[in-house]
C-alpha cells in the first residue's frame, strides 16, 4: 500500500482525486490538509466520500506530512505549491503537482506569464510533464511530476502527433477552447456565481491565457518544431468537460486521411485516447479519463476537435494515471 | 415626470426595476446610488441599459438624494433600508421598500425573526403592503410602501380569496416552494457559485426562513383570520422564477370548482393574475409581471400552483405597479 | 460468472446499469437487446462504454436470451415488460423488471392506474418489491424482483420506519418530489426538449401520477398500517437527482429526536441509506447508490428531505443491488 | 395601422416577434398561420401573449391572408417559405422571410447547399439582405426582404467594416460560433431533448454548415472583395445567445486601435450595434436587438468576438427593424 496525502483538499479537482484513490486498491489515504473547516472530516467537504473516508481535514506541516505518507498530490495554487513541493521532495516524499509552478521549461516565462518570483527556481527545467502518451518513461522514475493543465491536454495530445510527422505546420495553430465553470475551482466569486453564468457564454484572457505558453513549450518539447499557438479560451455554461475546436494549416500532399490515420496509430494502444470519427459531445468523457479526438477538414484547414473532462483526464485522472506509472501499478488501475 | 431614485443599484432587482423605469414614459431616473462601482455608468453594471441609461452611480446622500428625486425604489437589505427610508420620508420623499423592514405588523415578529433592532421602530405597523391586489387603496396614497416579497406574493395571492370566502381552512396550510437562484441576490459566495447550485436541488432554512411570518400575517390581516403556514423554500438550478406548491385543507361541502370559480372571480378584472386550467411553468411568467394560479383536488385537499418572476411580480414589476397607482398613472404603464 | 442480459438498452437506466455491469467482477453482459440502432455496438449509444463493452445490440428473442443468459435485466416499459419477463421467467431465467408491472400488489389497481390489461395477471401479487432495506430475505431467494420506482424509493425509505414505529400517522402524508429530467427517459418529445424544459420549474400529473399507488402499497405492505399518501410531482432543470419534501403528522409525544432516533437507528447497518443532520442538496447522492434522509420540525408537522440519484438508487443501483442479492454476492459489489 | 400576418406561429422565432409586435403601436396582428393546434389561441403556445393577443391559429390559405395582411412574416422551413412567399408577393402583400431561401446570390449555391429545388427560382437574387447597417436603402423600398441568419449576422457585422477598409485579408477567415438551443427550433429531437444537451458542448456540422456560403456571399457582396471563411458552430447548453469568436489576418501596417476605430466609426450611429473594449458575455444581449463587438489582437491575428440574441437580432428583432424601415417608422419602434 502507498501511503498518499494531498493537499488543498476542499478543491474541486482534490474531491475527484479523492473519489479516485478511495478506489485504487494499492492507496491508503493518510492526509488530507486544507486551511478551511480544518478537523472536519472530508466527507463533509466531499458528501460522497462518507463511509469511505473521514479523514479529518489537518493544517500544512511538510514535516508530519512526510512521516505519514509516501505520495503527496499537491492541489495547491500556484506558488503556494512550488514551496510546499520544494521542502516536501528534499523530505523525501514523491509529488504530482497540479499547479502550473514546474510545468515551463524556462523560469523568464514562468515569471513572465504569472507574475511571480518563482519560490523554488532550482527545480524549474528539471522536471516531467505528466502526460503519460507523451513522456511515459520519465514518469515512471519520477519524484516530481508536474501535471498538466486541462486546456493543454486537449491542445497538445490532439497536435503532437500531426506535428511530428511533419503533416501539418507548427505555426498559425488556432485553439479555440470551450470550458466547463468548474475549471475555475471552488471559491466565492461573484463573476462565477450562478445567475451570472448560467445562460451565457463568453471568451476570457485572449492572447494573456497561462495555458497558451505551455502548450507551445510542450508541444515543442514533444516534436521538436517551435510551435506558435493563437488560444482563446471560452466558458459555457456547465459544471464539467472541456471541448477544444483546433484550426491547423496542413503540409502540401496531406488529407483528411493522413491526418486521421497518423492520430489514429499513435493512440493505437493508448488505454485513454480515443480518435473517433463523429464529431464527440463534452458529455461523452464527463466521468472518464479519456481524451476523445475527431479530425476533419473545411477550407483547406485541419479542423480537430479535443474534449476531456477537465476534472479527470485534465486534471485527477491524469494524476492517478501518473501515479500508477510511478509506483509500477497497471496504468488503468481505479480510472476504469 | 416623477423624478425616481434608486438606492442599492447593482442588484439584480435594481437591474430588472431599470430596465422597467427607462420605458417608463413618465419617469425620469435621476440617482442611482451603490457602495461600488462608484463613478461607474449604471449600464456597467447593466449592459441592456446602455444607450438609455448611463448615468454614473453615486454615493449615499440622502439630503442631495431629496433634491433630485421626488420618489426613490430601496433595494436595500433589511436594517440599511430601514435608515434610508426613515431619513428619505421625513425629507419629503415617496419610498417603495424592496426590504422586509415595514412588511410585518408588529416589532417583536420584526425582531425575533431578523433578529436585529429595528433603526425606526415607531414606523413599524403604519405602513402599507404593496400587493395592489389586496390594498390597492392604500397604496395610492401611501407615502411609504413596503413592496412585498418574492415567496409570500405567491401564496398571499393563491390563499386570501379562499381563506376570506371560508372555503378553506385558514390554519394547517403547507406553501412548498421552489425559486431560481437570483433570489439570492448578487453576491460572492461559494454556496451560490455556479457549480454548487447547478444540477442540484436542495431545501433551505426549514422552519426558518423570514418569509413565514410574512406570508401568516398579511394572510391574516387581509382576511381577519388567524392564519398558520408552513413554508419550505427550496433552491432550483435556473435563473429566475418561483414555483410555490399549496397545501390547504378545504372546508366541507366546498369542490374543485367552487375553488376555482373563487379565484376567478376575485381575479377576474385584475391585469396581472391569471387563473388558469392548466399546470404552468415558470417559465410561463418570466419576463412578466403576472401571477398564474392554478387548482387542483388530490386525497381530499386543495393543491394550489403558484408562480412568478421573483425579479418582477416579486420585486420590480410589483414595485412599478405600486409606483403607478402612487402616481395615478395606468396601472399596466410600462409592465405591458 | 454470472451470464447477464439487458433489455431495452438504449435508454438512460440501461445506459447507467451497464456502466455498473462493467465493473462488476462477477458479471459478464452477453446480450442487449434494443428495438432501435440494430447492429451497432451498445458503446455508440452510451459512449462511456468504448473499449469495455461493444457487443452489438440485437433484436429480442427470448428464447435465444434464454440461452445466452443466467439473469436479465429488463428496461423496457409497462407490459411489454411483462410480455418478456412472463416467457423469461418460463425459460429458467431470473429477471429484475425496471417496470411496474409486478409492484403493485393487485391487478385492479394496476389496471385502473395504467388503464392497460396486464399481459400475465397470474404473476401480480406474487413478486417481491426491491428495495433490499425492506425486503432483504425476499430478494434473495426471488425468481423474479419488481426493482422500485424512483420517487417511491425516496418516500418509502423516508416514511416506513416512522409508520411502523408508530410515530406519525400513516394517513394525511404529503409527498412533494422534484425530479431531474433523466426521470422521463431517452425521448424524442417536444415537452422535454431543452427550451421547453430550461429555465422552467413545474408540477405536473398531481393526484395522478402512478407512482402514489406504489408508495401508499408498499408502505402500507411493510408496516401493516393503511397508509395514504398526496404525492405532487415536480420537473426540474438538471439531469439527475430527485429529493422529496416530505410532510406528515407526528403522534402525541413523539419528537424531532425521537424522529431521528428512529430513522438512525433503523439504517445504522444499511451501507445505502445515510441519515445525516444537514439539509441535503441532490448533488450529494448524484452518482452514488446512496439515499440520504433529514428530519426536520415545522409548524407542529415533521418535514422529511430524502433524496437519491434517480438513475442508480432509484433504478440502476438498486437493480444491481438486488442482483448482489439473488447471487450472494457482498451487497456493494460494483457499487462502491 | 399595419395589418401583420405571421405564418408558422408556434415556433421560437414566431414567439418572439410576437412579443415585439403586441407592443408595436403601429401594428395590428390579423393573422397567425401553423399547421398545428389550429384554432387554439396562440396565447396557449406563447403564454406572456395572454390578454394581449388572443387570436385562434388558422390554416394555411394565402388568398385569404391576403385579404387580411398589408405585410407578412414567413418563420416556415426553407422551400415551405419560398412556395408562401412567391404567392403572397403576387397577392401584393410585402414580405419578410425569415427561412434561407432568399438570402444567397444565386440558384446554383441554394440548390447545392440546400440539396432541393427551389420552388421560385425566378426571385432568387432580386430581393434584399435585411441588415439594416448594410443594406438600409434597399430594405426601405422592398417588398420582399431575406432576413439574415443568425451566426451570419455576428460575422458579416463584425467583418465587412474591416475588409472594406481594407484593414484585414478577406480570406482565410475562421468563424467559431457558440450557439444557445433555441437556433435549433420547437421541435420533438432526441438530439435536442434536454438530458442530451445539458452539460454537453459540441461541434456539428464543420463545413457543411449552410450559413457558411451565406457569410460568404453577403461580405462579398457588401465589400466587393472575395470573402472565404471557414465555419464551425457549437451548440452550448442555453436557451438563447450566439457569441462568434472570429480570427483574420490583418494587412500589414494596422493595428488593433485601426481595427477599433473602423468598427467604432462604421456602426457609431447605428442604434443596434455597440463597439466595446471589454469581452461579452451572451447574457448581455439577451432580451436585446443589439449586436455587442469587441476586437483583440493574439500571435498576430485579429480576434473579433461578436455576440447577439439568436431570437433578436438574429431573427425577430431584426425582422421587426426591418419592417420598421419599409413602413417609414423610426427604426426601434417596438425594440427599444
């Protein structure tokens, strides 16, 4: 059994990694640490977990953290993580960090992009990026794993393989991205209350989303071709999924075909990657693991469309998948 | 033209009231007061204002307030409405109350239930409940109206006319109702964000809520019978609109349509209460300021459905028509 | 391995039965058969379902169902159902029937309620209802199990206990339930498309709805009281979840603790029955097998909220559930 | 007065112009023509008409409606349209015709796109575009406009100004479009039942949608540049609303504040199109004729995000903007 703590437990991603690993039968759930309704048990924060974990909610100590478990998901923010993250590795506990604090390669554009002195800068470059079709091996012998952000995932797993079989070009990518609220996480703001939400729809952040330099840096990192990517993200009115619409220019002598078989045979044996060829509803993957991807073709572009459930292929299944690379567990283990 | 005010002007009801006043052909909105956003055009705050309406909002003063306006809507909470219109009535101007704090007769009910001192008890009890239906009267003369609430709107008007016919019993009545979440009001808090109440429903403050006595006491002063709810709010994933379900014991030999024939009669000239055969949704009256009512018969009581826009009916529209007949104009003016 | 069919697969209860089946160690689904979408893989129709059951849906022929099948699990509706459960039931095979065919205890109130003929009356009356916390033993010897009614489920768990501890009355029960949309199932129908449903709260079928009967039957069977009930329907916007506000008369001395007491003490060794002592929202049960109950006291009445995933508590959980049961396997099998 | 006619009145779009024209105080509705629920009122389909306009719905019989009507609305199907509009013309009654069979250039695109014959192909290319901000001269004197689609409306507004300036490339042009459900229309679809929409965003029709030839051909035709756009919609779970999120290539040497200000210029005397410098939400146009833009710049491109009343100005609102214009009323009459 590996003993696992997580942090930032009240959130909503930390509920569904919690669903998860309360299933997982080589888990033992040791910790849970929250600065809110700390003594109270979980299961009051997370009504479905009662009777299968009422853990009481403990305050932040690296130190007792690092006696009681092994793993530590961290679903603290940015920053805030980075520090917790630092002192718990040198503890000698493993971490999957939900945050965006080592997921760049570069610590100018971590600052750059999030405003922030980096706390632990050291480690910034050294780490795994947790998607496990891309960078599987290093996962497995990971201390660190950075996991991925939610739109990346559907960015980077729909363009890769298109990307590095030179099928279409690198630069002038168009992700135009669709989002479920709870991708904002749980908090009291009145921009995401619910008359304010429901029945509309809007664009955010173009061209200053965090997001938009990750997936280029990974995306170049994966095929080796510098990638340049325009992302405009939009929320939508409901709890769950995300659907990203990816406009591409393809290479000379490329069709719909190519692009579709090349998808189709790197996903090939990929447990969570589906290539479908209808055109797939967010509600599908709510309460999977999978990324599900369809390609066409309009006006002489590449037309993909990612979606995922932001809550687990884009953020708790992706982790738990991690987690199985790192401790040699089968990859499907509690994400069936 | 009446010179009108608004206090509290961001809030949802302020919005919908707005949207009324700017097609109001005998009002002209000089004030719209706010702690935020000061400075700020109200059509900010309120997109479909812009272009009719664009007016900065403005700090509390009740004395410039005065001069600007000969008759001002409070959509303040309860207690900081209380002080405004205490100082607004005494400088000479006509008040519509959207707050609790001259609804109820009596200051032990005001202060047991709102649990507050009252700031100026010695009006409590000499002010007039703004449901035209009832106390069209009174109103036209009134210097101060309290504008009813949203959940007793839908039973005071389903009840009164059976209750003062002696067709139903006047104690042992059950008003279960159902209210989108911009009853709440705007607001920053986790338990009204987007995630929290969408696809969920729950029932709320059970024995509790402030709307009871409301609801008993206006029952009991229109039909000089002692009467006794029990009220059970529930909170509905959608924006606007209450549905309020109708408990009542009928009295002997009285039948469905006697029931229904009351009601009729009694609403039969009135312009925004319909009696209907059918079982309405609430999306029926969204947008509106009726009140649709309909009756049914099961296992020997009267089961009544009730509903409104909680922003019109139960708020802004009401207040309109009050403002109409305060003023002598057509009582339908700008609710058409 | 215990060799399991469905019937009626391409609707919602059957779409959430199989996504449990999948799990179930113990289960292999070797047929599912629909009138609609012959042929094509059961995984096109519930997406969730990709890589881990694909089998194609093919046309009913029960004799060769027979064959193929230790147990099936019909979801088709009222007399059809009986059709095929009679003819299954002859061929060796133990059936749990989703319908209401063999809930009610009397073919004259089935055929009054339905206003059909039933297709084997020589069956009604001789089944076992499943709702295991009622009917434990029954279920596990049955050849044959009634699974529950959605909105009986939240009334039946929430009353008996009372009823049959003599601490309220068993007449004069109101039973006001708002439901998700799912409840009406897979259709193509004006009155459920998205507009007409969105935004809009109503009741409908009051005094008419089928299951009344079921719930006034059930209770009555299970606590030797004659029990009648005033059950009021309501749609609500969301997907999933039914929670029912319940409302009775208390006996003389009893109270909220003896109330509470009594339901506590009644579910304490039940692993889907949580009596807690908040107010509950439906997204707590929605995904779970879980039906969760508060007590309250208004007014002089008690107020019950009970409320359950309508999908899985109020069908497909309990389906399986009862299957756990008729096999011996542990009652939480698959889910967990 | 104006005699108004309406031909199929019980769907979404009729609604709403229904809504409009009760208001209108130059407007007489005489006739309301649907194949179904005929001689019910058409208060009982659009429940707010109650009391205002009462009329029973009567067959199809354009002799008849000739002799009732001085102008009418076709909310018919494509084809069913052309078939009513070409006698009524005739009959010499003027005509808005909200169905697509009048809005492209020429017969050879209708037939391909639409996959029929045209029923007047005599008409197609000699009626009139009905945007008023492009095309008001003409609408004036029309007797028969095409009222424009919806998703065209949010593009061809936010890009003519622009390529006429020649301020952006008029090819390689992408139009994302987010559409609430109504666009779909009343109809009985599983696809568009509730449970198979809520909590689900989608993609549908890439490059096969109709309206993508319509944007087309009307930018060509405003800006006599050849205009090529790839198209997507998405259906988002709402009822109303369409935002557009559209990328272009500028020409070299402008930038946003020459984008910005084209815009501002072109529609700053228009009293249904707002340029604004923060990021839309659908819901603020809501309820409105208003068309809100607003322009950014990412990775080099142009972002327009443009958004509308799918109801409003993408249909009714427009339709009653147009009539206004070939009645010589002041152009928001009844839309303010």
């Amino acid at each position: 059994m590996v003993r696992v703590g997580v942090l930032g437990g009240r959130g909503y991603t930390a509920g569904e990694l919690l669903r998860l690993l309360v299933r997982h039968p080589e888990v033992e759930v040791t910790a849970v640490v929250s600065r809110k309704e700390l003594g109270e048990p979980i299961s009051q924060v997370h009504p479905w977990l009662r009777g299968q974990l009422d853990l009481p909610l403990t305050q932040s100590n690296n130190v007792q953290l690092a006696g009681q478990c092994d793993c530590v998901f961290s679903c603290l923010p940015h920053t805030a993580s980075a520090e917790a993250v630092g002192e718990l590795l040198k503890l000698g506990v493993r971490v999957i960090d939900f945050s965006a604090d080592f997921r760049l390669n570069d610590l100018e554009t971590y600052e750059h992009w999030y405003q922030v002195k980096h706390p632990v800068p050291q480690l910034v470059g050294q780490t795994v990026y947790g998607l496990p079709e891309l960078f599987r091996d290093e996962i497995r012998s990971a201390n660190l794993v950075a996991n991925p952000g939610c739109f990346p995932t559907t960015a980077i797993l729909a363009l890769t393989p298109l990307i590095l079989a030179d099928l279409i070009q690198s630069e002038g990518i168009i992700v135009d991205s669709k989002s479920g609220v709870s991708g904002a996480g749980r908090q009291a703001d009145e921009a995401y209350s619910f008359c304010e939400v429901n029945e509309a729809t809007s664009a955010y952040k173009i061209g200053k989303h965090r997001h938009m330099p990750e997936m280029e840096q990974i995306i170049t990192r994966a095929s080796q071709r510098a990638t340049q990517i325009l992302f405009t993200p939009h929320l939508v009115p409901m709890n769950r999924g995300i659907l990203s619409t990816i406009y591409a220019n393809p290479n000379p002598g490329t069709t719909l075909e190519t692009w579709t078989e090349c998808l189709t045979e790197f996903y090939r044996a990929e447990p969570f990657v589906d290539v479908v060829s209808h055109l797939p509803k967010t509600s599908e993957v709510v309460g999977t693991n999978r990324c599900v991807i369809s390609v066409s073709r309009s006006r002489g572009r590449v037309v993909i469309v990612s979606c995922i459930d932001n809550l687990l292929k884009g953020a708790s299944g992706a982790a738990v998948q991690n987690f199985n690379l790192m401790y040699g567990f089968p990859e499907t283990t509690a994400l069936g």
